[in-house]
C-alpha cells in the first residue's frame, strides 16, 4: 500500500478535533486543534476543512465535543442541545449534502440513548463510524472508478475531490490512489479552479505527494486540452446529486461537462451515497453557495479588479443529467437512466 497518512484532514484525538489547515497547503503543513463547535463552524465557514464527505465528518466530530462536554444529567436536555448545535453546524455551509447528512446522522443514533453518559458515548460512536466507513466508501469508488481506465490513460480532474476531501483516498481521485497500488500509470490534469484555486493548492500537491504525473492548468485552458491531448476520461467530484441525477459540484463543473460531450469524452461523476438527496427531485432544488467579493476581487491578499466593480460568486454550478455519463458509487457505476439507478443504488 502506498502512504497515505498524509492525507488524513480530519482526526478525533485526545476529545479534540484535529484539522489539516487546508487554506494553509501546499506552502505550509499545519494542523489547527479544536475544542468547540464555534471553531468547526468557522473552519469549515472558512474552507480549513472543505470537500462534502470530509465537511461532514468534522461536523459530526464537532457534535461529538459538544457532548464531551455536556455537563447536565438530564437527557432531555441533552437532545434539546445536540439539536441546537446541529442546527448552528449546519448553516456553516449550504451545498454539500453531506454535512447534513452526517449530523441527521449523529442526531438520530443519539436520540435512542436513555441516559446521557449512553448518548455522549453513541455521538462519539457514530462520528467514528462515519469517518471509517467513508474511507470504506471511497476505497471501492477507486475500485469502480479504476475499471474504467488502463494503463497510459490521462484523466482531467477539476477542483480537488481526492483523500484531504474524503476520510482518505477521495472519490474523483481514488482511482488514481488505486493505480498507484495496482502499478498502473495514469496521468492527470488538474484544472486550477478558480477562485479558490483548490487546484492549484490541493490536487497538485495531494497527487505531487503519491507520484502521479499531474500537469496543472488554469481553468481557461481545459477546453484545448479536452481537444488536443487524447484525455481518456474527465472525473469529478460531487456536492450534491439530485433523484434525476442532476450534479452540484465546484463553479466551473458544468463548462467541463459541456466539453466534455463536445470533444466526445466521457464525464464521470465519482460520489458516495452520502451525497446522493433523493429528497430533491432536480438541480434547481440544490441551494448554491455564493461566497465573498474578495475571492475574486483580490490575489494572494492584494486587489485586482477595478473598485466598485459589480462581483458575481457562486461556489458550484449544476451539472444536468444528459451531460454525465456515468456516476460511480461505492455499489457500482450508474449509467443510462440516472434517476433509475440513483434509485436502486440507494435502495440496495
Ligand atoms: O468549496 P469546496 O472546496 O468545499 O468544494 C469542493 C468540491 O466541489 C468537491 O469537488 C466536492 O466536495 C467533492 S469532494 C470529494
């Protein structure tokens, strides 16, 4: 197996909640240790720990240091608590569906307690369980996802949906974890993604670290490497999926995917069932996040665009169904009738 230690963004150590500093990389390599909830809102507020499945499990450890700390008897007031951190937890961020599912989660596992030391225990329980299936979850989506590719294969990702996203291994680019064990040699592209540049700053450096050769470009030239240098296969990650296979993922997804069908290549949508809301039947539904003026006002700090300038910022666009050709899940790779299979697979 290779190492991959390194990718571990979010940890539960010593009742703490150990983050991997993710606006700090790939310059520095920091970890910011928590001990409230206020601090996991903020840090997944201000993208320290970002990527749907990993913003959920901190949020789930986030309700797991409020219990550490309940100090009351009454476990009445305990659910009124958890319920109310659940609450705050979730308005740290508004698209990846995973956030809310993980906390629904801890809450739900925690209301069948009858005593408070039992739900204390139960939250701490379900946020590990969470965390260890992910990385369960992840490992056979590079399974799936690596049947679809062969040696020599070059592969164009955007954003970063790889092990620092994840509990490990990511999902867009767990594949490309699993041909590193298999001695499978791919190659990868990886778009800088605009404003954030996640990137530039993640996928780079996450793929740089395991050895695959990745080649980073800026977001305006994916259309002329999707033309001329023989991609096999565009993978990205997801937010949020909707029952008619609809797919929120990072600002820039869908110009992608529009390429995508128009060079002939396929588009894969690599996502856990965590991230699949059948409760939603479109992307309409899907709320889109849209962040400060400063990120794409200003760079590394300083402004560059003329003052007073009108900025418009959603984090994540949606991708229709008809542009994807394929989602792969930890039960296998959708394909054809989307709503169909995102059905069955949640079923099974
Ligand atoms: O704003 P971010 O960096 O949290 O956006 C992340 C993405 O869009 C990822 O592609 C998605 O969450 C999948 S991560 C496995």
């Amino acid at each position: 197996m290779i190492e991959t230690d390194f990718i571990r963004s979010v940890r539960w150590e010593n009742n703490r909640v150990v983050l991997l500093d993710q606006q700090k990389l790939p310059l520095k390599t920091e970890y910011i240790h928590l001990d409230d909830v206020k601090g996991v809102w903020e840090s997944i507020h201000s993208l320290k720990v970002r990527g749907a499945p990993a913003i959920g499990i901190a949020a789930a450890f986030g309700l797991a240091l409020w219990a550490s700390k309940f100090a009351g008897q009454s476990i009445e007031d305990f659910r009124t608590g958890l319920r109310i951190q659940r609450d705050y937890l979730a308005s740290s961020r508004p698209t990846a569906v995973n956030l809310f599912w993980a906390i629904d989660r801890v809450v739900a596992a925690a209301f069948h307690a009858k005593i408070v030391e039992e739900a204390k225990q139960t939250v701490l329980a379900e946020a590990l369980a969470i965390q260890t299936e992910d990385e369960a979850v992840c490992r056979k989506i590079g399974e799936y996802g690596l049947s679809l590719l062969q040696q020599g294969d070059t592969v164009l990702t955007h954003c970063n949906a790889g092990g620092i996203a994840t509990a490990r291994y990511g999902t867009a680019l767990a594949p490309i974890y699993l041909s590193k064990e298999q001695g499978i040699e791919l190659s990868v592209y990886a778009t800088e993604t605009r404003p954030v540049l996640q990137g530039a700053r993640l996928t780079a450096w996450e793929l740089g670290q395991i050895g695959v050769d990745v080649t980073l470009i800026t977001d305006n030239m994916a259309a002329h490497v999707l033309k001329n240098k023989n991609i096999s296969a565009v993978i990205v990650g997801t937010d949020r999926i909707a029952a008619n296979g609809d797919v929120a993922n990072k600002i820039g997804t869908l110009g992608l995917a529009v390429l995508a069908k128009a060079f002939n290549i396929p588009f894969y949508v690599a996502s856990p069932l965590s991230t699949i809301d059948l409760t939603i039947s479109s992307g309409e539904e899907i709320p889109i996040e849209e962040r400060t003026e400063d990120e794409v006002t200003h760079w590394n700090g300083e402004r560059v665009a003329a003052e007073g300038v009108n900025i418009y910022n959603p984090a994540f666009d949606v991708t229709p169904h008809e542009y994807i050709t394929g989602i792969i899940t930890e039960k296998g790779i959708i394909t054809g009738d989307l709503q169909e299979g995102l059905q069955k697979v949640k079923t099974i």
